[in-house]
C-alpha cells in the first residue's frame, strides 16, 4: 500500500491516535505512515513508553487483546520506530511524507519480514521481547 498524498497519512495517524481507525487499515503500511508522521509531527508520541501507551490503547478500542501472544509488541514497535526515524533523517523537512513512506517502503524495511535479518525468530517473538526491548541476536542494526 502506498500513499499518494500526506493527507493519507495524517488520516493514519489520526485514527490511531483517536482509536477510530480501522483495522484493516492498520498494516506494515500503515504502521510506518503512522511512524512517519508520529516522527515528524508528534515526536512526544513516537518516545518509547508513549509509542506503548498509544498502540495498546488503540488495540484496546479496536478489540484487539494485549497478551504474551498478541497485540502489542514492544520490540517490532521501537524498531520500526527507529527505522522510520532514520528514514525520515535522511529527507529534508520539507519533502512530503507519502515520498518519504514510498522510499521507505521500497527499502528493506517495506519487507514484512525486515526484522527477521536481525532477530531470530525465537528471540522476536518471544514474551520477554514482546513486553520489553530485546537486542538484535543476529545482525545489529545500523539506526
């Protein structure tokens, strides 16, 4: 999924930020149009127990239970926020986000499984990662 206007990506951010956007939008796309603008915008937001306080509220208002095995997860959450980040660095300020999300997303990190160059997967997804930081195990990241 790729944005064609910035005006896309507010809408992103907005519903996640007031709980009302649908799920079926929120993708690895949309993840990251949501990390873009919460970067550029809101970077109050994008700081680590923020960044949990809003997606597990989110998750809550849309039916979605926070465990061990579902829901939000602190770990894929910060470094996808540190990805978009470092994205986002590596534009002016005034280059619209949906030509930032595009980049991005043609990038390693538009791949699903981006994290899994870093992470085994028995490290990602476990509980211990899911609830706090887990360093990378096999390859470091460069942000």
């Amino acid at each position: 999924m790729y944005f064609t206007d910035d005006d896309a990506i507010e809408h992103v951010a907005s519903g996640l930020i007031d709980h009302t956007l649908p799920k079926s939008e929120w993708t690895h796309a949309g993840h990251f149009a949501a990390a873009l603008w919460l970067c550029r915008h809101r970077p109050d937001l994008a700081k680590a127990d923020a960044i949990r306080a809003l997606i597990t509220r989110y998750n809550e208002a849309t039916h979605i239970a926070n465990t061990d095995t579902s829901g939000y997860h602190h770990t894929i959450t910060l470094a996808s926020m540190r990805g978009a980040a470092f994205c986002l660095a590596g534009h002016a300020e005034t280059v619209p986000l949906h030509i930032v999300h595009a980049a991005l997303m043609t990038s390693r990190l538009g791949s699903p499984d981006w994290l899994l160059a870093h992470w085994s997967r028995e490290i990602l997804f476990s509980v211990a990662a899911r609830r706090n930081w887990a360093e990378p195990d096999l390859h470091p990241l460069a942000f």
